[in-house]
C-alpha cells in the first residue's frame, strides 16, 4: 500500500484516515507560528523586557527576567515556558519575567 493509494482510500489505512486530519492540523498550527512571533514582540516590547529571536520557524525566543537578569527560554509556536510544565502563553511569561527574584 503505497502514500497515494492511502490518501485515496484513508478508511483502509491503519487509523482510518487520522493521519491525514493529523498533518492537516499540525500544518495549520504551524502557519499560526510568524502570527504568534509578532505578538510577542509586541507583548516584550510594550513591557520593556530584552529578548532575542532565536529560530523564526519555532519562535524561540531568549528572554530575560528584570530584576535579575534570569534567562528564560520561550517558545511562542506552542506558549511553553522551558522548565515549567504548568505556566504557559505569552502573559504567564510576562508576569514571571516581571516577578521579583527570590532571594
């Protein structure tokens, strides 16, 4: 069973033609990602917060804590905030990055 005889006849595959919806969906959250880079910019450029860009095609951005200079690492494709598992988005960073730093 070949690609194109799978896209032609997707209730004969394995998932019954999930694939297909699949990569569909993960294309269309990927075109939200230059969307998602752009609101950010705007969101650490109107809260006075230095970052940097690092991969336009994930939008990963280095950010840094203000009151000590912390690095945190971003990704707006998805909003994960790299070592919190239960913060996510843009305005959750926002507010961790304008927190006080513990002593």
């Amino acid at each position: 069973m070949d690609r194109d005889y799978r896209e032609e006849h997707p209730e004969e595959t394995f998932d019954g033609g999930y694939h297909l919806y699949a990569e569909q969906m993960h294309r269309e959250r990927v075109a939200k990602t230059p969307g998602r880079i752009a609101y950010a910019i705007k969101q650490f450029e109107g809260h006075g917060i230095e970052y940097a860009l690092k991969n336009e095609q994930t939008g990963h951005f280095h950010c840094w804590r203000k009151s000590d200079d912390k690095l945190f690492q971003f990704y707006a494709g998805t909003g994960k905030i790299q070592g919190y598992d239960r913060a996510r988005g843009i305005h959750a960073l926002i507010k961790l990055l304008e927190k006080e730093a513990k002593p």
